[in-house]
C-alpha cells in the first residue's frame, strides 16, 4: 500500500515532470523575491557551479574518478567563448558551442590519464593538468591578457534578444542548469550511466558484467567536461571580463565540495550543495573574518555526520518518513 | 585429449604466475555444454585464479582459453562476458551506499533497452522501459528467492546471505551461457542452499552451463555431472564425482596421508545415506 503509494509518487516525481515544474518555480521565485543585482549575480553563480558540479558528478560521483581539473575545464570554456566573442566576433552560441568542445577535449585528454594509470595518481594528473592550463592563462599574455585577463566581452545576446540584464542573466544560467540536470538525471538512468556507476563503484563487478569500464570511464570525463564548458562560457556573460584567479585551484576545490557535499552520484544533492556553498563562501566568507574558519569547521562536521552527503541525510529521512507512514496505515 | 566440438569452455596448458610462483599449472580441461561442472580442492590450490584466468581476470604465463570454440585468450574480462561468460565473486563485493536496483541494472547491462538518448528525448516510453526492468528484476528477484521489496534497499542493509543471491541475479541478468560461481554456498543457510541447488539445476535446462568452485562435498555430490579437483595448482584428477572423490591421491590431498583410514568410515556413511 505505501510501496504503491511511494511508486505513484515517483512517478509524478520523474523527469521530465519534475524538472519542468522545478524550473518554474525557482524561477518565479527568483523574480519575485530577488531584487538586487548583487544578489542576482549570487543567483548566477549558484547555477553555474552547479552545473560545473554536475559535470565533476558525473567523472567523480559515478565514474569516481577524483578530479581537480574541473575549474581548469571551465576556465578554458569561459576564456575560449569570450575571446571567439571579443577576436571572432562570434555570436555568444556558437562561442558556446565551439567553448563547449574545448573543454570537452581537455576534459578528454585527462579522462585518457583514467585509463592508463591508478586512481591515486589520477588526482596528480589532473592537479598537473590545472597548473599548467593556469600558467598558459598568465603566460600566453598576448592572447590571454595575462594576470589583467581578458575584458571587454559583449554583453549577452540570444538571436537578437537582448539577456544582459542581471535577471536574464539570472533566467538563462537556471534554464541552462535545468537543462543539465534534466540530462544528467537521464544519463544516471540509462544503460551507460548504470555502467559509468558500475565502473567507478567495482570495476571488476563492472567487467565481469560485460560493462567496458575504460571506455566508459572516456566518456564521463568527456561529458563532464562539456558542462564545464558550458559553465564557463556563461560565467564569462555573468562577469564580462576573466582573469586566471576567478579558475583558481580554490574554485576547483569548491567544485569538488559542492559534489562530496551533495553526496556522491546525486544530482539533486550535488544542486543543493552548490546553492549553499556559494551562498555560504560569497556571503559568509567575504563579510567576516572568521568566516573561512566557521566554513571549513562546518564542512568537517558536515563530513563527519553525513558521509553521504545531502543525499544521504535525504535518504535517511525518507526511510524514517516512510516508516512512520507505514506504522500509521498498518494501525 | 581430443578435441570436443561441444566444449563450452576450453583450457589448455594454463599457467598463471604470482611472483614467479605458479598458481595454476599446465592445466586442460574441457567443460561440455549443458553440464554441471564443480572444481574442488583445498584452500589456496588455485580454484578462484582457475575461474579468474578462464573470465579474463588474471594474465595467463602460458596456455590459452576457448569459449566455444573462440580463442579469447586475448580478450579482456568484458569481452569475454559478451562473449557469454558470466560470474560472480567468492566475497559479496562492499557497494555500501548502492541499491539493489544499481546492482541489478549492472548485471543487466548488455540488455538494458534505456538508452541515454531514450532516456532524453522519450521520456515517457523510458517510464514503459522502466517498468519492463522493474518486472524483470522482480523475476530474476523472486529465481533467486528473494522478495522483491529488497529491490530499493541498500546493498548495505542486506545480509551475507541475500548480498550473495542478488549477486547470483546479477550474474543472471546477462544472460550468461557460462556462468562461474566462486564458493556460492558459503556463508548461506540451509533454506538458501536449496534454493541454489533449484537454481543450478534451472540453469542447466535453461542453457546455461553452471561451473561451481565448492567447497560443501554434500552439496556437489548429487549436483556435479564432472569433478575436477586442484591440488597446489595442479589437475589432480578429474571425472564422475563419488568415484571422483574417493581417489586415494584426492583423499591424501584433502586429508594428508594419514586421512585415508578416516576416510573409508566417511565414504561409507556417504554411500549408505544414498
Ligand atoms: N592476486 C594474487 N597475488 C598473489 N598471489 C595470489 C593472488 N591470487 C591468488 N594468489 C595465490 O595463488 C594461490 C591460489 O589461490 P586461489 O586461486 O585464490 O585459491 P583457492 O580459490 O583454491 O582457495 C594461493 O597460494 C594464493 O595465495
Ligand atoms: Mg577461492
């Protein structure tokens, strides 16, 4: 009876449902009750490093591969669509488009490490990776501007509307995270997903189910990558102008809180993150000088108390619901 | 020995080495299509490396391996799986946080119809494919006796016993014409014994030709067409299994020579209860 009732639930609950209605509502939302730009442009980033973080919960949730390469893929995403923009002239989607394949080669090239060499020399690789993509930023100075970056980018247009206003802005970084997490929750129910969540949870469970574990493996950083990409292509209209400190290593580090936070492998829970991780190291961190102190400290008892993240907390919830739920009928 | 059209798997002249030491040693064997083949021996004789050379989990030094009559020799463990090769392994694997429903849509992975473009585009014919798998998880579920309300549980919660069985749906799910299973009576009570005696024997009439590494004698005895038995990596012997069993050199490889007088009380219990 509550297994039914739980099943109809889920189904009402399911794509592309939920997403839509998902959209809507953080959207109304956001034009109801948000109102200064700055907390718009809080909004902006919320969604894009959720969706840079659903890109790393694709290679590290379900492939686990452990990356901090993530931030350097969207900086290469961002820094190839606003030079397209600036040097090409090239309108913003097919900078879009042309940032997205960039960053899905990098992401690629590193997803190629994941073949050859073990999981523990995976993270040197990758952390190699981002250094040298951040010295190329500073170093290629005549391209890449250097530490003064790269500035001037035209404002946002999509087919001659104008979107360069904090709330479009705001609209099209939720649509395009939506967009995201409609797909991602697709990959994770699909054939390949359940082989890229085999490969990363046993590989040899994998194997032995006919499951090719390498080529897989290729394919998530390949993926993940592009919605670095994309991120970065739209974090490049939020800022107008880029330098090689907003791809920090600090970034990269967020990116992969946000997905440990969230709990591995969970969509959901890796949204949830971003939007308080960003809220908590833009306001917190920034206002207080004890902010990087209560942050970190949290976030070890978060890790502490949840090791599965939200999604685990969320689990649990549910099982305790449901219980209660089913004492309540059996009666 | 002579070459068997039938030969489901094919082993010849295997060795696999672990630091320069063999752990399998110039084995042949052929398992026929449609038997019950069981490999037994001692702890550390080479039971699991045998099922690990002949799926492609371990580097072979010499020899080669047919499934058949196809040299995969070559062939790494997920070829050799879509080449109809199924197994399970001898410990339950730790997917803590996973469900059972993960674990089964891994097995299922060379007939999963949800593709990711399906999945995208066709929402509402992937909430038909949805069901379809769920139907079909309960089925290979209720095979392996086990009540399909575990199917949205955590791998974690469930006990050696059950871990074991889902594992063997897994295995199932791909629809294996070979399917190896490493110790799978081990740590099962008795109810789930049986139930693995009904399903073995199920294979069998399914097409599926079962290969057990066991340990429990009682539990083969009336199960196995074929015995091989591995002693110290090495083919002892090999054939009908009371007969099999009874071999002098296989008792004194189980027992040392001193085990052999015991043995002929044990051996007769063994005829007399038959
Ligand atoms: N990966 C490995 N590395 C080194 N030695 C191994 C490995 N796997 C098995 N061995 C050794 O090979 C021998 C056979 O092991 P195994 O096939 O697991 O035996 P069984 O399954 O019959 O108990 C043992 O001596 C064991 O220690
Ligand atoms: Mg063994």
């Amino acid at each position: 009876m509550v297994a039914t009732a739980m099943q109809s639930v889920r189904t009402v609950l399911r794509r592309p449902y939920a997403h839509l209605a998902g959209l809507a509502i953080t959207v109304l939302v956001v034009q109801q009750f948000v109102e200064s730009s700055s907390s718009l442009f809080l909004v902006q980033l919320m969604a894009l490093y959720a969706l840079a973080a659903l890109g790393l919960n694709i290679i590290l949730g379900m492939a686990g591969l452990l990356s901090v390469a993530q931030a350097a893929v969207m900086a290469l995403g961002g820094y190839t669509a606003g030079l397209l923009m600036i040097k090409a002239q090239l309108p913003f989607v097919v900078a879009l488009l042309v940032a997205g394949a960039a960053s899905a080669v990098l992401s690629a090239f590193v997803g190629l490490a994941a073949l050859r060499i073990s999981s523990h020399y995976f993270i040197l690789v990758t952390l190699a990776v981002a250094e040298a993509l951040s010295l190329l930023l500073i170093n290629e100075e005549d391209l890449t501007g250097g530490y003064n970056g790269i500035g001037g980018i035209p404002p946002l247009v999509i087919g001659g509307l104008d979107l360069s206003s904090p709330l479009a802005l705001a609209v099209v970084a939720i649509v395009t995270l939506f967009i995201g997490w409609y797909v991602a929750d697709a990959l994770a129910a699909s054939r390949s997903g359940h082989g890229i969540h085999a490969g990363g949870a046993d590989p040899q469970l994998a194997m032995a189910s006919g499951i090719n574990v390498a080529r897989l493996r290729f394919g998530a950083s390949v993926t993940g990558g592009v919605y670095a990409g994309v991120a970065g292509a739209l974090y490049a209209e939020t800022l107008l102008y880029l330098g090689p400190g907003d791809f920090s290593l600090g970034k990269a580090l967020l990116i992969l809180l946000i997905v440990v936070i969230g709990g591995m492998g969970s969509n959901a829970g890796t949204v949830a993150a971003a939007v308080i991780l960003v809220y908590l190291s833009e306001g917190l961190l920034r206002l207080t000088t004890v902010g990087p102190l209560v942050y970190g400290l949290g976030i070890m008892v978060i890790l502490v108390i949840a090791p599965n993240g939200l999604d685990g907390v969320a689990r649990r919830l549910r099982r305790a619901f449901g219980r209660i739920l089913e004492r309540r009928v059996a009666r | 020995m002579s070459p068997d059209p039938d030969a489901a798997v094919r082993v010849r002249g295997v060795r696999v080495l672990f630091g320069g030491v063999a752990a399998l040693d110039r084995i042949d064997l052929d398992v026929v299509e449609g038997e019950v083949f069981v490999l037994v021996g001692p702890n550390g004789s080479g039971k699991t490396t045998l099922l690990n050379a002949v799926s492609g989990f371990v580097p072979l030094a010499e020899g080669s391996v047919e499934l058949f009559g196809e040299d995969v020799t070559r062939r790494r463990a997920h070829q050799r799986a879509d080449r109809g090769i199924g197994r399970t392994f001898q410990s339950p694997r730790a997917l803590q946080s996973a469900r059972v429903t993960d674990l089964l849509s891994f097995g299922l992975y060379r007939h999963d119809p949800r593709s990711w473009a399906g999945e995208v585009f066709r929402p509402l014919r992937a909430l038909r494919l949805d069901r379809q798998v769920d139907e079909r998880f309960r089925t290979v579920l209720d095979t392996v006796g086990l009540p399909d309300e575990l199917l949205h549980e955590e791998l974690g919660s469930l006990s050696h016993g059950q871990m074991k069985m889902v594992d063997i749906a897994r295995a199932l799910l791909g629809e294996p014409r070979v399917l190896l299973l490493d110790e799978p009576t081990s740590g099962l009570n008795q109810g789930e014994i049986d139930k693995l005696h009904e399903i073995v024997q199920g294979l069998r009439t399914g097409g599926c030709t079962p290969v057990l590494v066991e340990h429990n004698v009682q539990f083969v005895v009336d199960l196995a067409d074929r015995i091989a038995v591995l002693h110290q990596g090495e083919l002892l012997a090999l054939g009908e299994p009371r007969a099999t069993l009874s071999r002098d050199e296989v008792v004194e490889a189980y027992l040392g020579p001193k085990g052999r007088l015991a043995h002929r009380d044990g051996g007769h219990q063994a005829e007399t209860r038959n």
